[in-house]
C-alpha cells in the first residue's frame, strides 16, 4: 500500500478515492465523508458513525494556541473517523 495517491477530477466535481484507501478505511458506497478546507489544503475523512461520541474523545490542553488545538482536534477527528467512531 502507498502512502501517496493521485486522482482526477471530472467535469462534474467527482473524485474516485481509490480502492486501498476504501478498503483500509472501510469505505463503501454511500457513505458520507468530510471536506476541511485549512486554507493551503484540504482534508478528506470518512465521517465518523457517531459525531457527538467522537467530539467527546477530543482532549484539549487550554495552556496550548488556537492553533495546536486546531490540529490536536483535527488528529483526533480523523482517527476517530478511521476507527468508525
């Protein structure tokens, strides 16, 4: 499995996500995810089956900036969209 994967974009906006990532992931058709847009780049994750128990898991330090807190928050989005949660 690679580490880097290219796609294209198609006239009307779609991408494939291609089939080592869907498998790794879990990923089926019909299933939702997420664009987070970070200004210079933009994130895909699998949406996770339960939002709300995932924000719950997210620990934030107050002591830290706003933005290590953005990137603890999106390291914690995306595992637990990895696990399903």
């Amino acid at each position: 499995m690679s580490l880097y994967y290219e796609s294209r974009i198609t006239r009307q906006g779609q991408t494939t996500i291609p089939k080592d990532l869907r498998e790794k992931y879990g990923l089926e058709e019909g299933d939702e995810v997420t664009y987070i847009d970070l200004g210079a780049q933009i994130i895909l994750l699998p949406k996770p089956k339960n939002p709300i128990e995932a924000l719950k898991k997210i620990k934030v330090d107050s002591e830290k900036s706003v933005e290590e807190i953005k990137r603890e928050a999106l390291e914690a989005a995306t595992q637990a969209a990895i696990r399903g949660e």
